[in-house]
C-alpha cells in the first residue's frame, strides 16, 4: 500500500473566547477533518468567508497552531513545534504578494531569506539558487537587483511562488493566491504551476472560494462550511454530482457569476 505524501487524522482548532458566568467559552473554527494528499496530487480546499479553509492552511503550514488531530508526512509525525522541518516540506503561497512581499529588500534579497535563516549553505551557494530559481519562475537574474516595486503584478507572483520554492518544498499551499490577478495573468501563472508540478513533482493544496479556477487544476475537492467538512470527492464528481446541499449551492452560483460575465 502507498503511504500517502500527507495524511491529516481529526485535526481541529479551537479558540477560547473567555467565560460565561462560571464555564469557559470556546468557538470551534475547524472542526476534526481528515484526508490524504498523494504525490503529485492536488487537492482544494473550497468555501466561504469563515469556512475555515485558510484556517486549516495556516495549521499545515505551521503559521498556527492546532488544538488536537495529527499531520503525518511520508508515514512519519511531523512535530508542530518542529518549524525548520515544516519549513522545508511545505512552504506557502498568499493571496497579496504586494503584503508578503517586504518592499525594503530587493528581490534577490527576499529569495535569499528562507536559505539564510533555514541552511547553511555559502552566500557563493544561495545566490546560484536563486538565480536559478528565478529562472525557473520564468524571470531573468537581473530581476535580483529589483524591488517589488519596480516590477509588475505577475512579475510579483511569480517571485512569490519563487520565494516557495527555494526551501525545495514536497508540498506547496496557495492560498487565494490567483484570485487578484486578471484573466490572462492568472491564465499565466496557473500554467508555470502545472510546469512546476510536472517538472519537481510537487503536490498543491489550492485553497479558494473561486471554482472555476481549481475545476482545471485539481484532482479533489474538499468542501468546508462553517468549519465542517461536508463533502470530499474527485473534481469530476463534485461538479458532475454534488451530493451536498451547500456544494450545489456554491457550484450553482458560480455558475450564475461566470454568465452575468
């Protein structure tokens, strides 16, 4: 049997709200969900404002941490407390590179970051990968000695999946990280990720509310509702035969949003 790349057992996150008179209060953002990502494999994660899909992202990611369940890479624990190695193994694209890229630092600098505080590998060593992985993102070495904003909107999203890449990821998560551009930039970006993905053999986690763009690109599809999981099945079957309520509703106004277009 294939031991899947990533398996989530029951992972939950719940936050303390306080006190009502003498019992303590909580407010479930997620709760326990469970699933597998195979290698190469993408997987989205789709829902609402609230839904709890960047929740979970943030929780595989490391940015936050999980009140119970169980994250296992390649059959073995991975320790949240453990951030280097979760670093390396799965590393995170956001919806706003013009907020999560620093504007003080040239681009070079920004792709260095994650080798500097995360190997120990010579300045000779993290400049050659970053070059290289500049290319890679379809960008010139030149574009080293850039700020962010002396570049264009693409130009900045392909610098943040580059900044994604530099650790050597198995796993990458975007999160709404298509959703700003326009049409024929996102047609542009989404390509060099299914480049990438053939060519690194990478797995995706797509999280996103928009989907007519992860019906092209992904294999499965997890729908949340208020923190819930209510519907996990491939791509194919989820638009050809939603079996929750709540997903035909999402499928059927995204419907209706693309012919009003």
């Amino acid at each position: 049997m294939t031991i899947p790349l990533l398996k989530v057992n029951d992972l939950y996150k719940r936050y303390d709200t306080g006190y009502r008179g003498f019992s303590r209060q909580y407010n479930d953002a997620l709760a326990p969900v469970s699933f597998e990502l195979q290698r190469g494999e993408t997987l989205a994660i789709v829902g609402e404002a609230g839904s709890g899909k960047s929740t979970l992202a943030r929780i595989l990611v490391g940015a936050e941490p999980r009140s119970g369940g169980e994250i296992f890479f390649e059959g073995e624990a991975l320790d949240s407390r453990d951030i280097k190695q979760r670093c390396r193994l799965i590393r995170m694209i956001f919806q706003d590179p013009n907020t999560s890229l620093n504007p003080r630092l040239t681009i070079g600098q920004l792709l260095d970051e994650p080798l500097r505080f995360n190997t120990k590998m010579s300045a000779q060593s993290r400049h050659t990968q970053v070059v290289d992985t500049l290319r890679k993102v379809g960008l010139l070495p030149e574009h080293a000695e850039f700020y962010p904003h002396m570049i264009s909107e693409g130009q900045k999203q392909r610098v943040a999946v580059a900044r994604a890449l530099m650790l050597n990821p198995k796993i990458i998560i975007a999160d709404e990280a298509l959703t700003a551009l326009d049409l024929s930039v996102r047609s542009q970006i989404l390509n060099l990720l299914l480049k990438l993905q053939k060519d690194l053999g990478l797995s995706y986690i797509f999280v996103s509310h928009n989907l007519n763009i992860i019906r092209h690109v992904s294999d499965k599809i997890m729908v949340l509702h208020k923190g819930v999981m209510v519907e996990k099945a491939p791509t194919e079957q989820i638009f050809n035969s939603p079996q929750h309520e709540y997903t035909q509703r999402l499928i059927q106004e995204q419907s209706l949003f693309v012919h009003k277009r």
